[in-house]
C-alpha cells in the first residue's frame, strides 16, 4: 500500500499512463532538531539544554540529517534544547 502527497500541480499528471517516481523508504528512530542546534566543542557534538536553570552541553549522536534538522539520539523527554539565547525547543 502507498501513499502520495502532491503538493503542486502537476499538468496532465490524469492524462499519463507512466509517470516516473521516486520512492524513499527508511525509518530513523530519535529526537528531530534543528540543524542549527547542534554544537561542536571539545566534548563532542551535541546540544545545551537547560537544567535547574543552567546551560549544559549534552553529547548526542547523529542517526541522520538534511540541510535544515537532524535526528539525533541521546535526549530525553523534558529536556529544553537551547536554540539561541532566545528560543528553545522543550520535549515533552
């Protein structure tokens, strides 16, 4: 079973008896974060989050990624992942 989403029009898409596809399968378990998130220090890659009111870096590890968010492993539910010195991302 499959599922297609067009989100443009495709003209005469209804008249054609082929039409090429690209299928893309895979699944990728782990938190999805922007890809500006992510910090290299001397620790390793990984995240600061805010606990008790403090900045912490919290190593993660890369499952996969794209140009704008990565699927990382190593956080847990609760945790606040600081974007910026103004946002941040709060899993719950």
């Amino acid at each position: 079973m499959g599922v297609f989403l067009i989100n443009r029009d495709l003209e005469g898409f209804l008249d054609s008896r082929k039409i090429r596809v690209e299928v893309v399968t895979g699944t990728y378990t782990g938190y999805k974060i922007p890809a500006t998130a992510l910090v290299l220090n001397e620790e390793g890659e990984g995240v600061y989050i805010i606990e008790r009111g403090k900045r912490l870096f919290k190593p993660v590890e890369i499952v996969t990624q794209n140009e704008n968010d990565i699927i990382v492993t190593g956080l847990k539910l609760g945790d606040k992942i600081l974007l910026n010195k103004r946002r941040s991302i709060w899993f719950d």
